[in-house]
C-alpha cells in the first residue's frame, strides 16, 4: 500500500506546487506557457510581475476581480504588415474589387480604397488622418449589412491567402507567442480585453477562433438598426422577435488614443493593470493603466523589427523601441524575443500584385 500512495502523494504534491488557485490566489509558472519565447526582459519583466500580484503575501497583491488587463489587436498579436492592417485591405477590396458592390460604391468610399492601394502598391503616403477618414468610408461601406452578413463577409476575406506569405490565411495571422501571454494570464486570474481601433465586428469575427469572447472586445463603432425600425428611434421602437440588427453608415466612433481610454471606463468600469500595444495610437491606454492610484502596473510594447521572418522596418522599429523604454515601456523585440512568429510552415514572401 505504502508503494502505491507514494507516488500518488508526490505527484499531488507537485500539482499544489506549481498551482495553486482560490478565488483570488492563482500562481502558474510562466515556464508551463511561454514555450514561444526566448528568454528576454519583456518575460522576465511579466513573469516577476504576475507573481508578485497573484501572491497575497505580497503588498502589492491584487484581487482577481481587478487583474484586468487591454491588448490592443493590429500590430500586437494580429499581424498588420500583409500588406497593411487588415480592416484597410477589407476596405480596399470591398470598393475595388468586389463584384457586387464596386459598381455602387460611392465616390468617397472608392476613393479611400484607392488611397490604400496606392499606399500599399506604390509608396505614396496616406493622407494626413486618415484613420478618420476610413472610418467613414467604412461605415458606408458595409451599411446595410446584417451583422451575420458582415461577420460572415469578414470570414470570407480572413479565409484568403494572406498576402506577402506562405502556408498562412488572413485568419490564421496571430502571432504564436502572444496568444501564449493571454493562456498565461488567464491561468493566473486575469481578465483580458482586446481594445482596438479596427471595427468591433472585424476584431470579434477575427478572434473568435482563439477563443475570446465577444463581449471582451472594444472597437469603432458605427450605429446600428433593427431591420424594421426605419427613421423611428430606438427610444421610441420596439423591436420584434424575428428582426435583424443591421449595420448604418454612420460612425459613432474611432477608438484611438484617448478614446481607448474613454470607452475602458465606459465599458470595463476598472482601471486595466496590464496593458499591450505596439504603436503610439496605444500610448493614452498605457499611460492610463500606468495612471492606476490603487495597484502596481505593468505596460509591454511590441516593436516589428523582425524583417527576416515578417515585413518590417527595423530601423523605424528600433527607433520606436528607444522612444517607448523613454517613456516607462517594457519593449517585445520580434525578432529577438519570439522563438516563432507565426507558427511553424509559414514562410515569407514578396507582395503579389494582380
């Protein structure tokens, strides 16, 4: 009996060790998930945090319910360099190429579509704010749209051959060790939020396959309808069983900079402990999650310096990477501290154009 209860007792014993969980207590080593990375300050930096919050000894302990962290998704775990974010190559191909819709796009739609092709094909410059102005024009773009048509069109597009690479989709373009920090953090209580400033309906459509919810997902917004509701305002309509909500041309919001921050308190209500970004669009959702008066915080920045693997500008990236140490930043260096970007059978190549 003594032979058998004492490998029992010591493999129990392991188990509790290395993971310990109550409603608030939840130590997981990071060598269990951050298989990916190389070891690198960014790690070490996230690993010496997470143990120092999640222990109730220590005094900077925060409770689970407050282990709230933001990831911003273009650029941080999401690829953007294939050939540019993937809600402006939807954009391009919904105005300029789809059969569809091309013949009926309205002037300014076309016309910020072409903005980006002639960005991504030719290197001419995207006009000053441009965000906003795709914005809009995306907003007309897919008005009218059910929101099961739009996250099925969205799909569609994720499911092509990402442009600039073999072996992988649009859809499939998540960098590996980034997925990685939301098991981890997980695993150690948090709670994550993707905050990004591409279209809500994009980012949950593009993330569901790694299983994140969609109600843990911030984005620009354009207003919706019900399918009956015509002019009539919500106030005053009420909508019946068997309706559709629908997409409208009209934005309600871009969410950069300063308005992350506006909807993380709209919609989260708390303050994040934890933020990731990868450009200065994320910088006020930094700066807020460093603002926190009641918890020690922690902020990583991702810089695309890997241009052997991915298409980057080192030079511009390195650069970055100074600037962001300079303003209190932990910095994810690609090429050094990811063991894989993309995952195994995905290969580099040039941009295809037809």
């Amino acid at each position: 009996m003594k032979r058998i209860l004492f490998p029992f007792v010591v493999i129990v014993f392991g188990v509790l060790c290395s993971c310990t969980k109550d409603d608030n207590v939840v130590t997981v080593s990071a060598k269990s998930y951050l298989t990916l990375w190389n070891q690198c300050e960014a790690v070490t930096a996230l690993q010496e945090y997470v143990e120092d919050v999640t222990n109730p000894s220590s005094k900077n302990f925060i409770r689970k319910e407050d282990r709230i962290a933001t990831f911003d998704m273009d650029g941080t775990f999401v690829g953007e360099l294939y050939p540019t974010y993937f809600e402006y190559n939807l954009l391009e191909e919904r105005a300029l190429e789809d059969a569809t819709y091309k013949d009926i796009a309205p002037a300014d739609v076309k016309e910020a579509a072409q903005e980006i092709r002639d960005f991504v094909r030719n290197g001419k410059a995207l006009p000053a704010h441009f965000d906003m102005k795709h914005a809009r024009a995306a907003a007309k773009a897919y008005s009218g749209m059910t929101l099961a048509e739009f996250d099925a069109y969205v799909k569609a597009y994720a499911s092509k051959q990402a442009n600039g690479f073999k072996g992988m989709t649009y859809g499939q373009s998540f960098y590996k060790p980034m997925l990685q920090v939301f098991d981890y953090l997980k695993a150690n209580g948090f709670t994550f939020y993707v905050v990004s400033g591409s279209d809500r309906f994009i980012c949950r459509a593009l993330v569901e396959s790694i299983g994140i919810e969609p109600n843990r997902v911030i984005g620009m917004d354009v207003k919706l309808r019900s399918s009956k509701q015509g002019t009539e305002e919500g106030v005053n309509y009420t909508i019946e069983k068997a309706e559709d909500l629908i997409r409208t041309d009209e934005l309600i919001i871009k969410n950069l900079k300063t308005n992350k921050v506006l909807q993380i308190s709209q919609e989260i209500g708390k303050i994040p402990v934890l933020s990731f970004g990868n450009s200065g669009g994320d910088c006020a959702m930094h700066n807020y999650c460093l603002s926190n008066p009641k918890y020690k915080t922690a902020v990583f920045m991702l810089i695309a310096d890997d241009d052997a693997r991915d298409h980057a500008n080192r030079e511009k990236a390195l650069d970055l990477g100074k600037k962001w140490r300079e303003s209190g930043y932990y910095v994810i260096s690609m090429k050094d501290d990811f063991k894989t970007i993309y995952g195994d059978g995905v290969e580099k190549t040039d941009f295809v154009f037809e």
